[in-house]
C-alpha cells in the first residue's frame, strides 16, 4: 500500500483481523505474563501449542492465498515476509528473548492485555515503546 | 495420556484454538490486504506521527503506520471481547513487579525493532513463510528467554 490512509473496507478487514488475532491471545491466556514465564520455565507447554496452532494456519494462507486468488480481495499485491540473518537480527533476538524472559510480555499481548482491563501492562507498553524509540535514535539512517 | 496432562497442567484445547485464531487473524489480514502482520513495527512506526528524524520517516515506517494502529486497535477489541462474554468480567492482573514490566519492555522493544521482528513477526509470520533467518531469529530469543526466566526464578527463589 503506497497511501497510508485506508479505504473503509481496507480498514474494516485490518480491525476485523487484528480482533481475531487479540481474541486468540485471550484465549489462549497469552496475555497473562505467568503462562507466558510458566511456559519459559518449562511448567506448560501450551505455547508450543498456540505457535503451531498460529504457523499453521498462516503457512496455509500463505501458500495458498497468492495461487488460489492471484490478488488480495480488496486489491493490492500480496506481500512477503522479508528476514535476513546478520549481526542485528542476531543481536536484536538475543536481546527480545531477555526482555522476554524478564517480563513475560511480548508486543502483540502487551497490546491486547489492555483489552482485559490488565492495566500494568501499560507500563511494559511504555517500556516497549521506549525500547523502540532508542533503537530508533540509535541506528543510522 | 498421563504425560500429556503433565505436559499441559491446565489443559491444551484451549492454546491450540486460541493459536488457531491468532493464526486466522493473520490469514484475514493476508487474504483481504495482502499485507504481512507482525506486531511489533508499531512500536517504531507510530513515533512517525511526532518524530522527523529520518529513521521515523522511512516510506516503510509512514506507509504502514494507519493499518498498523487499526490492527493494534483490534487487538484490544479482540481481547475485550473475550473479556465481556468469556471470563467472569474481573479484571486481569498480574504479580510481576513494574520494575520488570518496564525494563524487560524495554529490551523486546529495543531487541524486536533492531532483530526486525518479535514472536508474531519471525514466530508466526516469518515461520509461516517458511523463512530460515525467521527461524534463526526464534531459536536466538527462546534460548535467551529460556535462560533468563529460569535464572530470575532460581535468584527470586
């Protein structure tokens, strides 16, 4: 999309998409912090669970959305996931998976814990968005 | 069967269904937009709004930064919808203290922005997409957070 505005079927789809995805977060309890550390700390496996739930829907759609439709519904090109593997992405993971670890709070449920009305997770979403603005002062664009 | 429930002491259908909506949120996103929803470039892409420095100001960051806010705004939807007509309508809590909230989001805010990706972005979009950087990338954060979770848990014992 080159606009960054939206048509409203556009923005209905994003908003409809994003509530499946935070309700999925809900009710997998991943936005509760402890089944998060309790998975980390090898208690419950459950998220092993809601990974592979999560992979493999979006790896059907994935394959075979851009076959079957040839374009998105509402227009545009379907676009592809791009990672490289080098010194940042290495470094940046490394240093997720600490913050992970410590706070048991990851971006999508740090989000959509709000929606619990779990207000402590304002303070990881500042944290996040603090992380995020230095790495953006930081780099050199 | 009895490893199974030691595996998943507070049951599994519950992780799998939930997986498999997150999944469709991603798959609807795909199907309708044809855009890739990982989660955490909002964190970069929102500052746009107020910051001029360049590295805000990137087409990918400007471009993207209307839909992005709308598919975080459904996230909290989402989840509230599950709140109203799934739980007893307490509010969640949680007993881990500020001081970790914030400096552990700290470090995934810091670390998925220059890594390119958190669990939604490499986990799910990038494994989905059969990336092997993406798969990398997990690898790196689950051993790191493996460790440092069960270091905290053996140094607050």
């Amino acid at each position: 999309m080159s606009a960054s505005s939206l048509t409203p079927g556009k923005f209905l789809a994003v908003l409809a998409a994003g509530a499946l995805f935070g309700f999925g977060l809900a009710l997998s309890t991943m936005v509760q912090p402890e089944v998060v550390l309790s998975f980390l700390r090898f208690e419950d496996f459950g998220l092993m669970l809601v990974m592979g739930g999560a992979v493999l829907v979006t790896l059907l759609a994935y394959k075979l959305a851009p076959r079957v439709l040839g374009r998105p519904l509402l227009g545009g090109y379907f676009h592809q996931h791009v990672s490289h593997w080098n010194r940042d992405t290495l470094t940046g993971a490394a240093l997720f998976g600490v913050g992970w670890g410590l706070c048991g709070v990851c971006p999508g449920p740090a989000i959509a814990g709000l929606g619990t009305g779990n207000w402590s997770l304002l303070w990881a979403l500042a944290g996040i968005a603090l992380g995020a603005l230095a790495q953006g002062l930081r780099a050199k664009v | 069967m009895n490893e199974a429930i030691s595996l998943f002491p507070l049951g599994w259908q519950h992780y799998l269904l939930g997986g498999v909506f997150i999944g469709a949120g991603v798959a609807l996103l795909f199907l309708f937009t044809g855009l890739v929803g990982g989660m955490s470039t909002v964190f970069s892409s929102t500052w746009s709004f107020v910051l001029k420095r360049s590295f805000f100001q990137q087409a990918r960051l400007t471009d993207t930064r209307v839909w992005r806010l709308v598919y975080a705004l459904g996230l909290v939807l989402g989840a509230g919808v599950w709140w109203l007509l799934m739980s007893d309508g307490t509010p969640l809590t949680t007993e881990v203290p500020v001081a970790l909230l914030l400096v552990g989001g700290f470090l995934v805010g810091y670390g998925a922005r220059l890594g390119n990706g958190c669990t939604s972005g490499h986990g799910i979009c990038g494994l989905g997409s059969l990336n092997w950087p993406s798969l990398l990338a997990v690898l790196t954060f689950m051993a790191t957070a493996f460790l440092t979770a069960n270091l905290v848990a053996w140094w607050l014992a």
